[in-house]
C-alpha cells in the first residue's frame, strides 16, 4: 500500500481570486496562513465572488516581506498583512455574518472600477470572528476565514483523475481551489475519512464539500463552461443530500506547519 502524501499546497489570500502554490504552510485555527484573510463586499456587506464576477480570476497575489502583493494586469500594490485601520465593519459571507476591516480606500477604489460595482476590500483581523456552523461540523470555538464553509478543503489527486476520465475535456485542480492535494489514495477514499494527522497537525474531516458554478468557470480564460462541465459530469456519479460534492473539509485541531511531499495518516475515529 502507497504511502499518502501531500502532493501541492495552495492558499487564496483574496477569496475568489487566483490562488497561490507554496512548499510549506502555517496551519491556524482559521486555516492556512494567509489563506481566504481578505475578501471583497459590496455596498450591502454581501461578499462578492467569482460566482458573478468572474474576472476576480484575473487577480494574483503574493506573498512577500513587506506584505500582500496584488497584481492585476499593469496595476500592483503591496498592502501591509495587517492594515492599520481598526475599524470593524458588519458583513456577511453568504448568510453568515462576520467582520473585517477596510484596506484602505484607494484600493477599494480600484476593486469597484475593476469590477464596475460599488465594493471595498477588507480583511479578517483578530478581532473579527466568524464561527464555523455547528451543521458543517463545527464545535464550540472553532472559526473559519472568508471561506465557504470551513477552514480547509482537501482533494486527492485520484478523484481529478476518476473525473477526468469521464469527461471529453479535462479539467485542472485550479477548477476546485483545493487547499491540499494529496496522491497515494484510492478515488474519493477521503470521503470515508473523519480524521487525519500530517506531522504534528491534526484534522477532523467533517464533511464532503459541495460544489457549485464556480467549477465550471475556467481559471485562465475566466469564461464558464457552455455544456456546464464538469458539474454536469459530477451530477451523473457524485450528488446526494440535495449536493454534488468534491473533496472533504478539515478543521484543525492541533496546528504547526505542513509542507509537499509530507505523509498524511488517516486517524479515523
């Protein structure tokens, strides 16, 4: 029996945006480092997505010594990881409220003409609380960032692979902003997964994910599917309890660091 391993790592500083693939990573209550800490609301507080603007798509980040980097086209700015304003603001990820702070308004500025709607970026500080829900498996005291539903997805390489060979063109990992993917598992043997350890970090596994539209808009030329592949593919084998569902969410529960090629060992309780 092959051994589990981490085969790509990937954070997405600014939710909706292009993510970014790196060796190691710091593993918080939230998530990953970094990962999903920004997001981009609306004049209601509503969070906006590439669901309905695709061309967040178009925006990359990194990461440096002096803080974010967002990139877009000819355009770049660098943004201190922690902004100074301390002013939280009410927002809601989908019907989840939380809070954030503004940026700064020149780069909110920019996000509305590049998107041409009223907008502003903001971040999660330590203040700003958002607890995972108790009906995707969250306990007492467990958060999440600006992502969907819970602080991690994982994805094995094995399902990519079981759904590309069904479909006339293949799809990329990019399609389903994984932040862990891991090789050495059968298709979809994370499904049956409640509990993994990778060095000294450990998960619970506490739900498959669903999946929605945003799979099928492509990564690099940010245009949906016409024949709404690979969802329609996906409806045919992997849908249930009212979803389809790809990959499996994780809540840390004992953090540190993560990095490629490290062993993962399934703990099921």
């Amino acid at each position: 029996m092959s051994e589990i391993k981490i085969s790509q790592l990937s954070i997405y500083p600014i939710k909706s945006t292009t993510g970014i693939s790196v060796e190691s990573a710091v593993v918080e209550p939230r998530g990953l480092q970094y990962d999903r800490r920004w997001g981009v609301f609306d004049r209601s507080g509503q969070v906006i997505t590439a669901r309905d603007f695709p061309q967040l798509l178009g925006v990359k980040t990194t990461i440096t010594a002096e803080g974010l980097q967002i990139i877009a086209g000819a355009d770049s700015f660098t943004v201190p990881f922690t902004p100074s304003n301390d002013t939280l603001q009410d927002i809601r990820v989908f019907s989840e409220e939380t809070a954030g702070v503004e940026v700064n308004s020149a780069l909110s500025d920019w996000f509305c003409e590049y998107l041409q709607t009223h907008c502003r970026l903001l971040y999660m500080n330590s203040a700003s609380h958002r607890p995972v829900a108790t009906k995707r498996g969250g306990q007492f005291g467990d958060v999440v960032s600006y992502a969907d539903e819970c602080p991690i997805l994982l994805i094995s390489e094995a399902s990519l692979a079981d759904l590309n060979g069904r479909l006339e063109t293949p799809v990329t990992m990019a399609h389903f902003r994984p932040n862990i993917v891991v090789s050495g598992c059968a298709p979809f043997a994370e499904d049956q997964w409640s509990a993994v350890q990778i060095g000294e970090t450990t998960y619970d596994v506490v739900q498959t994910c669903k999946r929605c539209v945003f799979t099928t808009i492509d990564p690099i030329t940010q245009q949906k599917s016409p024949t709404q592949e690979p969802l329609r593919t996906l409806t045919t084998y992997r849908q249930w309890d009212k979803g389809i569902h790809f990959g499996v969410h994780l809540i840390p529960r004992q953090t540190g660091t993560i990095h490629t090629d490290q062993t993962i060992t399934v703990t099921n309780k």
